[in-house]
C-alpha cells in the first residue's frame, strides 16, 4: 500500500540514495496535514450513505437516458451495482484520507477501472458526475474544517481526473 512515507523511501531507493531533505520535508508535511485528513476521514465516515445516495441521484439525474432498456442503468441489479460502486470509491477516498496517499484508489479503484468499465460497455461519465457532485456538496466549516474540506477534495479530485 502506498502512503506518503512508502512512496518516499521507494523513490530514494530507486534512485539508489538516502531520503533527502526535500523528500522529508514532504514526509513532515503529510504529517501536519494529517489531523485534517483523519477529521475528514470521521466526517466522510459519519455521512458516507448520505453522500454517496446523494452523489448517485445527481449522476442519473444528469444521465436519465441510463435507465432506458438497454442501458448500463435500465435494471434494478444494474442500479444496485451502480450505487455500490459510487459508494465504493467513497470509501476508497476515506481509506485513502486515512492513510495519507491515494494508494488504496490506485490499487483498488483505478488500476484497470476505466478498462473494466469499457470492457463492460459502462460508461464512466456517471462516476465522474457522481464523484464532482460529492465534491462540490462539501461546504466548510457546515461539513468539516477549510483544511479538512480540501484533503477531501484534492482526492476526489484525483479520482474524478483518474476516470476522466
């Protein structure tokens, strides 16, 4: 698993030397910013079946043509699947914020996602609608702390960028 640290003494050791100053000024700075991340961690946590329905409704909301037969939305298994997916990279983004690295998205979301997608004829759109509609529904300081918010953020981001 990736995190802030592995990555760093990975890249040392690949280029055949010791972490330097930079690379522990980053390891220094993931570890400030990690109250921030595990508070939006607890939050996302509290609230993860609100905001990935939430997310769900917004992406079919702006893709209604996936419920016609035939669609990738047009029966109840699919739309179980879909909202469980949605909800899945929810969770992703939690075990990432909780683990300082996108890791967890890397391994387990991204790795081969678009492909599988394309493989099974489903769109990604949804999911980047689904995943933005989870980014732009936070609101600091109603949800979390301004620093909290944009650990949160910044991972969605890499995730919506990452199915684009």
């Amino acid at each position: 698993m990736k995190s802030v640290v592995t990555t760093v003494i990975a890249a040392a050791d690949a280029a055949g030397r010791f972490p330097s100053t930079s690379d522990l000024e980053s390891v220094q700075g993931s570890v400030q910013r990690s109250s921030a991340r595990l508070e939006a961690a607890e939050k996302l946590g509290n609230n993860i079946d609100v905001v990935a329905r939430d997310a769900y409704d917004a992406c079919i909301k702006k893709y209604p043509y996936l419920n016609n037969a035939g669609e990738a939305h047009s029966t109840d298994t699919f739309k179980a699947k879909c909202a469980r997916d949605i909800k899945h990279y929810m969770r992703l983004i939690q075990y990432c914020l909780v683990v300082g690295g996108t890791g967890p998205l890397d391994e387990w979301g991204i790795a081969g996602g678009r492909e599988v997608y394309r493989a099974l004829g489903l769109p990604t759109a949804p999911y980047v609608e689904a995943l933005s509609f989870a980014r732009n529904r936070g609101c600091a300081p109603r949800d979390m702390s301004p620093q909290a918010l944009t650990e949160y953020n910044a991972l969605l981001d890499y995730a919506i960028n990452s199915l684009s």
